[in-house]
C-alpha cells in the first residue's frame, strides 16, 4: 500500500511538473503572438502614414497642372517643367514605398526567391543614379560616381536595384545636402559597392540595430520611413550570398558597402527557384 501511495505520489508530481511546462509554453506563445500583433499594427500605421503622404505633393502637383494646362498664357515649358519634374519624383517615391511594403510582405513569409541571371552592376548603378537625379537636386546633394565597368556577375537584377536605391535614398535623406559618392569596383571573385554620405551620420548604439526592422537611426518624426529599407536591402544581399557593412561617425557621415560574389548565386539562384 505504501509503494503504491509512493508511486501515485510521484506521478502527481511528474503531471504537476508537465502541467507547469504547458502552462510556461502558453504564455511564451502568446506572448509571442501579442508582439506579432503589435508589430503588424505598427507597421500598418507606418505603411498607412506613409503611403499617405506622398499623395499630398502629387495632388497638389496635379492641380497645379490642371490649372496651368487652363490658362494658356501659363501652358508653356518654364511653368510646366518644374511642376512635372517634382510630379514624376512625387510618383517614383509612391512607387518604390509600395514595392518595400510588398518586398517586405514575401520575405517575411520566408519567401525570397531569387531569379539569378548575368547582369552587369555598373549598368544598374548607373539608371539607380540617373532615377534620383531630381531627389538629389532637391535634396542639394549632388551624387558623385566612380563606377569600374564591366562588373558583371550571377545576380538578381531587381534585387540589385532595390538595394542600389535603398542605400542611394538612405545617403540623399540623411546626407545633410552635402555630395553623396558611389563606388563600384571587383577583385577576382568579388564586386564591390559603397555608397558614402557625408551627413549626420550613425552613432554605435544604433549601428548594431539598423538592419533590424523597423528600426531607424532617427526618430520617424525627424526623417519618415518605413524603418525596413536597411533590413530589405540586407535581406537581399544575404539572398544573393553576399553581406552589407557599415561605417560610420556621427556628425561626419555613413559608409555603406556591398559585398558580392561574382558567380556563386547561380547555384543558390537554382536550387531557391
């Protein structure tokens, strides 16, 4: 009688043990998933906001023009082109915040496919420049380039595109109106992209967070974003078997650069397909 009292006693505390384990995963699971319907909400917020206001200046814009396009004292180049310039930047940034949100939608379900072709790097840079000629001009940031030609490698195009732009946009916003420089170069085996601003720069603390999403450097009411350009754009080179680093002083400006193999994302590319 006593073993069996013993046995039915240690049993109650096994089941009273496992009772506690269940309950502890509970709570680690909802507590995981309240933070899971915090950050959705948060990012809808910021999404809604964001997508907001670049709308703002594309209507104002398009009025503008209507009325202008009315009056035909006011219908002419000197009138017309300014107006159009500022449009077609007010539309590209709409464009570009829409793909982040749909970018950032497929990689957080773990889907990042690459579609691995040749493609020659400088050639991309290059349009990525030529596309934010007028934010720069806005921004009075001039980009100045040194781009080695012939930099082709086994890469995404439109992932190298977004990257290109997101690091290209971050050193217009934050650059503080002074130039922002690109550089491109290879060795045998690896190309090479920095892209440098000479802005207010990145303090330690924050260094080590920015490729986490929705994390920023400023606060959004300083600079707006998303707050998951930097983590797209590490997500991508990641894809593509590469890595971003990055340097910087605050108060002196950001160095970011790019690292990719010139070939291995074919394989990588073909297997993820």
């Amino acid at each position: 009688m006593t073993d069996k009292v013993s046995s039915g006693g240690r049993a109650g505390l096994g089941a009273g043990r496992d009772d506690a384990r269940d309950d502890a995963e509970k709570d680690r699971l909802i507590a995981e998933l309240r933070e899971a319907v915090r950050a959705r909400d948060e990012f809808v917020a910021i999404a809604a906001h964001e997508l907001r206001n670049p709308m703002t200046p594309i209507l104002m814009q398009v009025s503008g023009l209507a009325a202008a396009a009315r009056d035909p004292g006011r219908c002419n180049a000197a009138v017309m082109g300014p107006r159009l310039e500022v449009l077609e930047l007010a539309v590209r940034e709409f464009v570009r915040r829409s793909t982040v949100l749909l970018d950032v939608s497929r990689i957080a379900t773990g889907n990042v496919r690459i579609e691995a072709a040749e493609v020659d790097l400088a050639e991309v840079v290059r349009e990525v420049v030529n596309r934010a000629s007028v934010a720069a001009r806005m921004a009075r940031s001039p980009v100045e380039t040194d781009l080695q030609d012939g930099v082709v490698g086994i890469w995404d195009r439109l992932a190298l595109e977004q990257v290109a732009e997101n690091l290209l946009s971050n050193a217009i916003k934050f650059g503080a109106g002074k130039p922002v420089s690109v550089t491109l170069g290879a060795d045998i085996g690896t190309a090479r992209l920095t892209v440098r601003d000479r802005g207010i720069g990145i303090s330690e603390g924050d260094r080590a967070r920015i490729f986490a999403r929705f994390e920023r450097a400023v606060t959004q009411r300083e600079h707006g974003g998303f707050g998951i350009g930097l983590w797209l754009a590490n997500q991508l080179v990641t894809a593509m078997g590469g890595a971003i680093s990055v340097e910087s002083t605050p108060g002196e400006g950001t160095v970011f650069t790019v690292t990719l193999p010139l070939g291995s994302v074919q394989r990588q590319g073909a297997s993820g397909a």
